[in-house]
C-alpha cells in the first residue's frame, strides 16, 4: 500500500505542478481573490462573468477561477495522500524499512506550501512569494520521489565512482535548482517576453539595456503585482540571466554526462538527463519564438521538474550503497 500511494502521490504532485503552472500562465492566480474558497464558496460562483460579488472587489471570471479550484483541489488531494503516507510510515507498513523522518517532514512541508498557496493568493501575487510555492512544488515531488527510490532494492552491479565525479553531481543538482528558481523569477515577474520573439539576441543586441539590480527587487508587501510591476530593463535583466543560467545548466551537464560516460550501470540514467536537456532547451526558444503558447510554456515547466528527478534519481544510485561490488 505505502509504495503504491507514493506512486500515485508522484503523479499527483506531478499533476499539481502542471496545474500551478498553467494557472499562472494563464494570469488566474487572483482568480478567486480569497483562500481557500473562492468568492466565500467552495466551487466557482455560477454567476455570469463581471459580476461583482457582496464584499469582493475583482470582478468574477469564470474560467480563471475554475483554473484556480483545479489547482486547489489537486494540491487538496496531494496533502491527505501525503498524510496518509506519513501514517503508514509510522504505523511500519513499507515494504522496506523506512524511517518515519522523511515522511514527516515531507507531511510538514506540505502543510507550509500550503501557507505558501494562501499567501500567493492574500499577498497579491508577490513574485518572491510565488517563486517560493512553485519551488516548494518541485521539493514535495523531490522529496516523494527519493521516498519511492528508497523502497527499491540497491543494484546488484556497481562500480566505485570517483570522489571528484560525486561532487560534479552535486555541483549540477545545485545549479540546475538555481535555474529552475530563475525560471520561476522569470514567469512570476511576467518577463517572459521582455526580450521580444528573439533568440538568442534580445531587443535586437547581444547585450541590451538591462537593470540587473531591480531584476533581483524583492518588492514590498501589499502591492498588487498581477501583471508585473518592473520596467522592461529589470525584466529583460531576468530574461538573460535565466538565458545565462540555462547554458552554464547545459555545459554542466554535458560535462556530467561525458565524466561518467565509463559507468556503464548509470548509462540509463544519463541518456534520460541527456534527452531531457535537449527537448528542455527547445522548449525553451519555442517559449520566447512563439510568444508563450500555453502548452509549450506549461510543459516546459513540467519538463524541468522532470529533468531535476531524472538527476535525483541518478544521485540515489550514485550515493546509495550496493549490495556487493565488482
């Protein structure tokens, strides 16, 4: 049972992930502009779109509130199976051995992305706070998946890996977690576009006007930020460094994949890194080429959290210890 929930917990926060951000994509996530109902209900008001409801000042629209209430719903469902697992943990229902303290914590985690969820909503939108719950996003399925690969067996093959090569993949799991909270600064701050449809110049430069110290403003509280409150130098500030920070993530990894090119018992795991990063990177240029078409932009999120899985997976080979070694 405890193997089979955290399977479906995977999918599930999988599910949440794509929902949360196709609900900021989509400029829904004042949609309902209270927490955790919507309008003071539990389902989207059935009332016709612009209506100002008793006590609510943003206008009812239908569609970016029901992108909203997925959202919530999911997130809702993901919570009582992550509890569920905490229980099992405790209770010893695993079928490995399994220490109740990654359970907990991941049951404590979300409960804080939850505050985080509310507070994206009461706080306007701010983009730190945004940034932080899409984040907490990636860790709850992070912190799912390395509880499922802890219920595998260790492999039967092993071959010692260098202490240098280790520290390489830890050095990668840090820089990619770096560019994915750029990648979150950058759609939370609405700079998507910032450098127009061009790639891989931006507003007809190599290197155009930018203001890399309001691309970092942190912003006060209170402000309604729906839509950005930066001028197009700070944004297109944020556009380039998560450009920049995408071709030090690749040249990382392409090192990674090349350093360990001699285990051969990782070789699976490496040409899934590999091809990850390349329909990632593509994923990318369509963004800006396109004009961010929602399925493109949406899988791109979910194809970063995907890639980062793919490297915590091959950190739970790497460090984890083998029955016997050749």
């Amino acid at each position: 049972m405890f193997t089979k929930l955290l399977k479906i917990s995977i999918i599930l926060a999988l599910i949440v992930v794509v929902l949360g951000a196709y609900t900021r994509l989509g400029d829904a996530g004042l949609g309902c502009p209270d927490w955790p109902t919507c309008y003071g209900q539990l389902t989207v008001p059935d009332v016709a779109d612009g209506t100002k409801l008793e006590g609510y000042e943003r206008p009812l629209e239908s569609a970016k509130g029901w992108k909203e209430m997925a959202h919530r719903y999911a997130a809702s469902l993901l919570g009582l199976v992550i509890f569920a697992l905490f229980f099992l943990a405790i209770k010893g229902k695993t079928k490995r051995p399994q220490s109740s303290v990654l359970p907990a914590f991941t049951a404590f985690f979300v409960i804080l992305q939850g505050a985080f969820g509310m507070w994206t909503v009461t706080l306007l939108v701010h983009p730190g706070i945004v940034t932080t719950h899409l984040v907490g996003g990636f860790v709850t399925t992070a912190l799912l998946a390395w509880l499922l690969l802890n219920q595998g067996y260790p492999p039967i093959t092993y071959r010692h890996i260098l202490k240098r090569h280790k520290l390489l993949l830890i050095a990668v799991l840090f820089i990619l977690s770096v560019q994915i909270i750029l990648g979150g600064w950058t759609s939370t701050n609405y700079a998507a576009l910032s450098c127009g449809e061009e790639f891989p110049t931006c507003l007809g430069a190599w290197w155009p006007e930018m203001d890399f110290i309001k691309a970092l403003y942190w912003g006060p509280i209170g402000v309604d930020y729906e839509y950005g409150v930066l001028e197009n130098p700070a944004r297109a500030g944020i556009q380039m460094m998560h450009r920049i920070g995408a071709l030090i993530t690749t040249f990382f990894i392409i090192t990674l994949i090349y350093s360990f090119k001699t285990y051969l018992h990782l070789r699976e795991c490496l040409t899934l890194i590999g091809g990850l990063l390349v329909v990632q990177i593509t994923l990318g240029i369509l963004n800006v080429v396109l004009s961010i078409p929602m399925a493109i932009a949406t899988l791109h999120n979910a194809m970063a959290l995907l890639l980062l899985l793919s490297v915590i997976a091959l950190i739970h080979k790497v460090f984890k210890m083998p029955l016997r070694q050749h």
